[in-house]
C-alpha cells in the first residue's frame, strides 16, 4: 500500500505453508523482490502430494481450489508424533 518493494522470507516451513506464502507474495502488488521460499527443499517430506516446484527461478502459483494443494495422509500418519 505504501509502495515499497518487498519480498517474503521462508521460515523452513512445510508445503501448506509455501504454499500459502505464494498466494500472499502473488496477490501483494510490492512484491517484487526476490523470495526464499525454499523451505520444503529442505526437508525429507514436505506432507503434500504434488511437490511445488521452481520454473525457471519461480514458484507457480497453484491453481486448483484453496491454497492448491492436497495433503499427503501418508505422510503425515508417518510423520506424525503421539
């Protein structure tokens, strides 16, 4: 709003939340700046089906309903703590 460049960091998040995070940097018109949003490359799973995947230095938006993604049960039953 204020017309200052910015960009949004990653905080070694999981795949919902880059998820999320590209949403918020596509629809913030000052996002222009490069983003880290390398979280999920980090780890061994990132608890989504369909991994977000750079092109060419970009993370597409994704573009099915909700933040786009679908969340891996598997994984999550594998990774989860009792």
């Amino acid at each position: 709003a204020a017309g200052i460049p910015c960009w949004h960091g990653a905080g070694l998040e999981l795949g919902i939340a880059t998820a999320a995070y590209v949403h918020a940097c596509a629809a913030a018109k000052g996002c222009i700046l490069p983003s880290d949003l390398l979280g999920s490359y980090l780890r061994e799973d990132d608890l989504i089906l369909e991994p977000l995947v750079c092109e060419d230095g970009f993370l597409p938006v994704p573009d099915r309903p909700g933040l786009g993604i679908e969340l891996d049960m598997d994984a999550l039953a594998e990774y989860a703590v009792t």
